[in-house]
C-alpha cells in the first residue's frame, strides 16, 4: 500500500496493492497495520455506498460537527469521480484550501480525509458507485454542508457545467456563515 500526502496536513491519497493474473485481479482496500505504521490509527465503525446514474452529480460539501466529525476513507468502485476534501480546521494554515483528485475503478486510489475537512464529490461518468468508510457513525444532528461553487474556496470542479445536486446541498451554506459552528 502506497500513501501520499497531500498539500493538505492529513489528507493523504492511498493506493493499494493490486495483484492480477488471467482470471482478474486482487486487492486490500484497507489494511489497519499499514496505516498503523505510517502513523495513522483509526478505526472505522461504518460502511457506507452511493450510487448516481447520471454524469455530473455532485454530492457535497458535507461535514459533521464536533463531537460527531469523521474521518473517511473515500474509493469509487464504479466509474469516475473527482472527489474534493476542504479544510475548515478554524487554526489551521490552511483554513479555506481543497485538494482534489479523480478517483476511478481503474487507478484503485484512494482519499483518506480527517476530521475538520468537508468532503464532496462530482461524477464523471454515469452509473457511478463510490464506497466510503467512517470512523463516526452518521449523526444527523450534525450534519452540515458548504456549497459546491463558494467563490471564497474557489473549487476547480473538472466539468463545466451546473451540477445535479440535492435540495439539501442546493441549500448549503457559503464557508463565511458555516464557521461559527466549527471548533
């Protein structure tokens, strides 16, 4: 398993392992011992699956409030994603700032993002699953959401189109109004 960090303090791109012959291929998604040895213990509690039948979903920005936040471990199984982690850690010198990267079932990578960054995704494709672990189980009370299209983070979103979004997300707030809620 290959971890890389990020320009972000935590946000690191894992890619596991992969192992194929004549009849497929085969890999570890996730290996606590090996993330253990880089420094990073967690310990997930929660599955979770997402299917969208059409290109250009965006799902996101999400977040839970302390003392609910999670940690997530982020793959696409089917399909293409560009998947985005925002920090919204209030002292961090990155406050503000997003990593992106296009996760896909061929590259196998994966995004593991921390708690105090909010997560979304847009499909690039259609008929996309995406799979993601958490270390806090879903806690509806603390669910929050930053818009998609804030000026102030300035997202380089790959399509240049209006998204498909949810009632809930087309109703997010801009980073500006949500940070009174963050610790």
């Amino acid at each position: 398993m290959k971890l890389t960090k990020t320009n972000l303090d935590g946000v690191v791109i894992v890619e596991p392992n992969v192992f194929g012959d004549h009849r497929g291929w085969f890999m570890e998604t996730y290996n606590e011992a090996n993330l253990l040895e880089a420094g990073i213990n967690i310990k997930f509690v929660q599955d979770n699956q997402s299917f969208s039948a059409a290109k250009g979903t965006l799902r996101g920005l999400h977040y839970q409030l302390e003392p609910k936040a999670q940690t997530k471990l982020v793959r696409c199984t089917k399909g293409a994603i560009y998947d985005v982690a925002v920090d919204i850690r209030k002292n961090s010198p990155t406050y503000g700032h997003w990593f992106g990267i296009e996760l896909t079932e061929q590259n196998k990578k994966q995004l593991l993002i921390p708690k105090g960054f909010a997560h979304g995704f847009m499909t690039l494709t259609e008929n996309v699953e995406v799979q993601y672990k958490v270390d806090e189980l879903y806690a509806p009370e603390y669910d929050r959401g930053i818009i998609w299209n804030d000026p102030t983070i300035g997202i380089n979103w790959p399509m240049d189109i209006d998204p498909i979004l949810s009632g809930k997300d087309e109703k997010a707030m801009v980073l500006k109004d949500a940070e009174n809620n963050f610790s």
